[in-house]
C-alpha cells in the first residue's frame, strides 16, 4: 500500500487529490449508509436527501425490493455477455415498452451511452433512407443549453462550450436551435437533418419544459423527411415527471427515447428505446456492448418497476410532487428573489435571483442537513426519491424560509449601514 487513506474526511480528501482524476470539486461530506430518503454521515448525522445521487435513487435507500433483488440474482447469476440468452433482457424489455409505448430496446451501463445509441441509430437510419432512395443528410439539431452526457457524440450535441471545446473537434454536424424557439426550429430544419434532439424537460439546463407547440412541431417536421425524434428522458423519465416518461404529458411519441439515471435504483443500467422504422436500420454486430443489459442490473430495474407499479408511486409522485411546487409558489410570493419555481412531479427547479445567492442558499440548506443541488448557476434543483413525504417537503421549505428570511435581513442591514 502506497498511500494510506485513513478514515476521516480530511484522510480522504487528501488521499483523492493525489489519487483521483480531479473531475468534480464535491462537498465536503462523506456518507456511509443510507435509509428511506435520509443519507447518514460518518458521524452518524442523518440528511434529507432531495437529490437522490441525481435523481438515481428513486425508490430511495435500503428498498427492500431492490436489496432483495441484488441479493437473489447475485446468488444465482451476475453477467453472461450478449452472446447467450438470459429472461432479464426481455422481461425488462417488455415492461419498459408497454410503459414508454416503444417497440424495441437497446439495453447500456448508464445514460450516454444510451444517447450515443440513439444517435448512431440515427445516423444508420438516414443511411438506410437513403439506400431506399430517401434524400435525408445526417446532421442533427439540438437545443441550447442541452446536456446529453459526456462522451464525443454526446458533448456534441450539449450546448455549454466548456464541455465541448477541450476535446475539439467533437462529432462535426450539429447544430444549436435556441430553447423553445418554434420558428428557429422551423427555419433550421431540412432535409439535411437525420435527427432533432430534445429533453423534453431539460435538467442541467435548468430545469425547462419545452413548449406543446414546440414539441409538435418537432414531431410534424420530422414526419416530413422521416428524420427520427430523439427525447432524452435519462433524467426527466421513469415515473420523474408524473408520468412514465415525460412525452407522455404532452401526447407525443417520439421515434427514440433514452433512459438511465432512475432505472435501475441505483444499479447502472440504460436503455435506448425505438420504433420498428427506427430499428430497422441495425442488424447483428452494428453495435454492442459487453456488460449492457447483465442478469443483475435487468433484475433490479424489473425489481424497480413491479414496486412502482404494486405501490402506486406515479399517483403519489404527483401528490407529493404537487404539494411541494405549491409550497415553494408560497415561498416565492414571500421572497421576490425567488424569480420562478418550475418543474412536474418530483423534478422541480427554483430560479434565484442571482447564482452568489443560489450558492449561499445551498450551502445553508446542506449546514441544516438537506440536500439539493445548483445547475445553471442560479438554479436550485430538487430530484428526490420518489418515496419523499409532505412531512419532508415542510421541512425543506421550512429551512428555506428560514435562509430566505435571514438573507434578506441580512440585505436589509447592508442597506441601512451603506445609507448610515
Ligand atoms: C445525466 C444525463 C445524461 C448522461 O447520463 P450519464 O449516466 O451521466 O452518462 C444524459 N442526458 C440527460 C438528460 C441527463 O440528465
């Protein structure tokens, strides 16, 4: 042993700054277990957790249907590889299709490569087209301030620069289409696109819907050149919105879908779904992966979904989920820094004024033990587990009531002494 990395958080954050790759700048906090929606340090000091490891943890921590599931199956059977059969794909496979409406899926280990899938479909696609005589180019539209992961083809099609412009050239024949904007959607689209890429409620981003007529309209210009419709819902679908994917709010199918973060509660795991059009374009050893779809991870999405389905979640997502924007609309009628609350079901943003006082907020928030995030800097996201109660929601909003008040007197104080 080389390098003793001791107990501590301060052993630790030692030993990773030698050690580590320094990808992320994380929180000072070191969690050891966790239980229902609270995460335990190492001191034994208990947190709500509002984020859930973004938005992963859906059913919480210590669900018995998971750990059962993990259990049984690492007994039995944890990785054949895609050469052999094994029931998990398909019973997995079939439960996710009848939910998503989908006709076939691709199974990965997480949510790029779900994304990469869906765009190399897609590329394959517009070739196949072609083949038939189809004229249909290959470049894709996307959305600013996107975010679909970070591998090549997918920091191609993310819009913040910084993700992109270290690793340059990326994926070339992208474009950006401004958030939202019917008639700049309109306007960059023709027949040399193979694909327009949406979140259907961008997360990173902020936490945005995209518009009804946005999406339909998206929907009609595909159907006119047979260009594929590609919704992430890595982090907006599997029952995060209120619905089993977020599309299905708004009555539109898409041609793609990709799914990950809650899948596999907790356990990774991502899916590509597809039409019987889209997935004719694949045909045996065009694509692949060794470890997609193993017996473990299949056993616990299969686990994942029967518990959402036997407890009814997507109703209490929507209850608890509704409680909690209305509370927080409270909240923004007392505090006019708090410019607009978004979000459906447990996806929720609150746009702070400005990003120092998003930041002094969060850093408040995990002081008094509750856990949520910042994206696009003055964003405050909530991504609970889906098994949250009023009785947390309360809190939270307490404890932010709390911060909001203290702030604002604090202002208040500055004011009065800079006028003195
Ligand atoms: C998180 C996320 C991804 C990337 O998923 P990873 O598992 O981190 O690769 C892609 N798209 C969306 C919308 C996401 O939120």
């Amino acid at each position: 042993m080389n390098h003793a990395t001791g107990n501590t958080l301060q052993d630790l954050q030692v030993a990773e700054s030698k050690l580590l790759l320094q990808t992320y700048e994380r929180y000072p906090l070191l969690f050891v277990s966790g239980e229902g929606v609270h995460l335990r340090d190492e001191k034994g000091n208990d947190y709500l957790d509002l984020l859930s490891g973004i938005g992963v943890c859906a059913l919480g921590y210590g669900h018995p249907a998971i750990t059962e599931a993990i259990a049984t199956q690492s007994r039995q059977l944890l990785h054949t590889s895609n050469l052999f059969h094994h029931r998990g794909t398909t019973e997995l496979a079939l439960r996710l299709t009848e939910i998503t409406g989908m006709d076939r899926v691709f199974f990965c280990n997480s949510g790029t490569e779900a994304w990469e899938a869906a765009l190399k479909l897609a590329r394959a696609h517009a070739g196949l087209l072609r083949s038939e005589g189809k004229n249909i180019g290959t470049k894709f539209l996307a959305l600013e301030h996107s975010f679909h992961g970070r591998t090549m083809g997918s920091v191609a099609t993310t819009h913040k620069e910084k993700y992109r412009s270290p690793f340059a050239p990326v994926m070339p024949d992208v474009e950006f289409v401004p958030f939202d904007d019917v008639a700049a959607l309109r306007a960059a689209f023709s027949s040399d696109v193979c694909a327009i890429a949406i979140e259907v409620i961008q997360g990173e981003g902020g936490i945005n819907p995209v518009s009804q007529e946005f999406l339909a309209t998206a929907r009609e210009l595909c159907d006119s050149t047979g260009a594929l419709l590609l919704l992430d819902e890595i982090q907006s679908g599997m029952g995060r919105t209120g619905t089993w994917c977020a599309y299905q709010q708004y009555g539109i199918q898409p041609d793609v879908t990709t799914l990950a973060k809650p899948l596999g509660g907790g356990v990774p795991i991502g899916a590509m779904l597809c039409t019987e059009e889209a997935a004719r374009a694949i045909t045996p050893g065009m694509h692949g992966t060794t470890f997609g779809g193993n017996p473990l991870a299949t056993a616990v999405a299969i686990a994942v979904i029967d518990a959402m389905k036997q407890e009814k979640v997507l109703d209490h997502i929507n209850d608890v989920g509704g409680y909690f924007v209305s509370r927080l609309r409270d909240l923004q009628q007392k505090h006019t820094v708090i410019k607009e609350v978004r979000g459906r079901g447990l996806m929720i943003g609150i746009e702070i004024e400005s990003a120092d006082l998003a930041k002094e907020i969060l850093s408040g928030m995990l002081a008094r033990h509750i856990i949520l995030n910042r994206t696009h800097e003055t964003v405050l996201r909530f991504l609970p587990p889906y098994i949250l109660q009023r009785e947390h929601v309360d809190h939270a909003v307490a404890a932010l009531d709390e911060l909001f008040t203290l702030h604002s007197k604090s202002s208040a104080t500055l004011v009065g002494e800079a006028n003195g």
